[in-house]
C-alpha cells in the first residue's frame, strides 16, 4: 500500500487533510477515520458518523451510524464494525473514487476526504537475489518485470522501502506529483525515480528492498534481497592495486637505469 497527504480544505466545516489511498485488486482495505479535528473530539462524545462515497462529487453510498439508528446502502464488502474504520474487503477497481467520512459531535463537526484508487496488477508480484561486495554501487530498477503496458508516462507514484530481516520497515521513499519524502541515507540515489543506486555499499546495506509503482495502467510490486559481502570485488581491487604498481613499476626501471649507468 502506498500513500501520500495533501492538504485540501472544504469551506464552512472544520475539515481534516485529505488522503490518497492505494490499493492492488483482493486487498482488504482499511480506512480510518482520524479523531484529529480543529475542535476536542473523543469516541465518547461523537452523536453521529457519516460515511460516504461520491463519483465526480455526486453522492453514491452513504452509511450514518448514530445511538438511535444504523443505515447504509454500502455494499455488503464494506463493513463498519467499528465505526470509525471502512474496511473493504476484496477491493476491486470499482471500488475507486472518493470517500468522506464526517463525524458530528457537541461541540460541532469535520469532515475528512479520501481518494481511494484500486489497481489491478500489471505484473505478478518479483522476488530477486542480488550480490554485490563492499565498496560496489548497488543498481536496483524498478520497471524491470512490470509489463510493457506501464511505462515512464503512465506512472502516477513509486514508493522504495527497506525492511529488516523482520519485516519491520526502516526506510521508505515516496515521490509523487504532489509529494516527495525519503529517509534513506544520501548514499542512495534516487536522481532516476525508477532506479535505486547505493554509492560504496556497505554490509548494513544488506536487507529486504520492495518497489512499489501505481500508474493509469496498474499496479506493479518488486522485491529484491540485496547482500553484500565482505569481500571487495576483482575490479575493485585491481582499480586500487594499479594505483600502487604503476609508480612501483616506474621506481624500480628508474632504478635499473641508474644502476646500469653507474656502472658503465
């Protein structure tokens, strides 16, 4: 799943910042409607949530939960156990379009927007090995193994994240048109979106990677296991060898002559 924020104001409501969702196709997704709003709002003084779904800002669905009735004409894949989440289950690209929810307490109301998009896979989801050796730089490509429908032009985000052994995230970059954000080490280059170049790899670089692109097209998901082992590579290690020979070289022929010289 990949998301970004922007800010987008609705007049005359306390409303919250709106948020672009993305899914693949047979997702479950999740939706939360946050308790942040301009005034105190608890899940002990809420009246009312109102949850709806819109198509060019026309209303579609609509489901009100309040103490005195419960009413819905979602379908039965959107489920509101707990009122303060939509959870959709086995997401399909109808799905797409944008939602609100909008809570009603006391001390008054605010809406929160989503934009939920639903992709279909372009692409089964790849797993590769890759070997590099300390002081290598690591090229990763993204597009590699998506299908030939996606291309540069039809890519709307690509999102780069690294996980430990556990799975647990540790780094993520997000570039969008509305949104930037990484906090990888500036050893990695993402100057090319679509590619992930790691400048003199070190061990710690070692890890479960995963790029993610949604585009007009679909949805593709790489992942790559990158290991980098202690040795440097024979290149390398030739490119500082020579460094060193060539002047010996020069020293010790230098030397030769003289000594010949010398003894004429």
């Amino acid at each position: 799943m990949m998301t970004a924020v922007w800010l987008y104001l609705f007049p005359g409501a306390d409303s919250a910042p709106a948020h672009v969702v993305e899914y693949s196709v047979g997702d479950t997704v999740t939706i939360k409607c946050p308790l942040k709003c301009r005034t105190p709002v608890t899940r002990d003084n809420i009246n009312q949530i109102t949850w709806r779904k819109y198509n060019s800002h026309f209303l579609l669905f609509s489901s009100t939960q309040n103490l005195h009735e419960k009413f819905s004409n979602f379908s039965t894949r959107f489920i509101f156990e707990d009122l303060l989440t939509l959870w959709i289950m086995d997401a399909q690209p109808g799905d797409s379009g944008n939602y609100s929810c909008q809570l009603s307490t006391s001390a008054g109301y605010c809406y929160h927007h989503f934009s939920l998009q639903v992709y279909d896979l372009v692409s089964p989801v790849r797993a590769v090995e890759l070997e590099y050796s300390l002081g290598d730089t690591v090229t990763i490509n993204c597009l590699e193994g998506c299908k030939k429908s996606l291309t540069r032009d039809n890519i709307n985000q690509i999102t780069w994240r690294k996980y430990n052994i556990s799975h647990i995230l540790l780094s993520s970059k997000s570039l969008n048109l509305n949104l930037t954000s990484s906090n990888f080490s500036m050893r990695f280059n993402f100057q090319d979106p679509l590619t992930l170049r790691i400048r003199d790899a070190q061990l710690s670089d070692s890890g479960n990677y995963s790029c993610q692109i949604a585009s007009t097209a679909g949805f593709c998901d790489n992942n790559f296991t990158l290991h980098v082992s202690g040795k440097s590579s024979f290149s390398d290690t030739w490119s500082y060898l020579r460094w060193i020979i060539a002047p010996l070289y020069i020293i010790i022929t230098s030397s030769v002559l003289l000594f010949h010289e010398y003894r004429r």
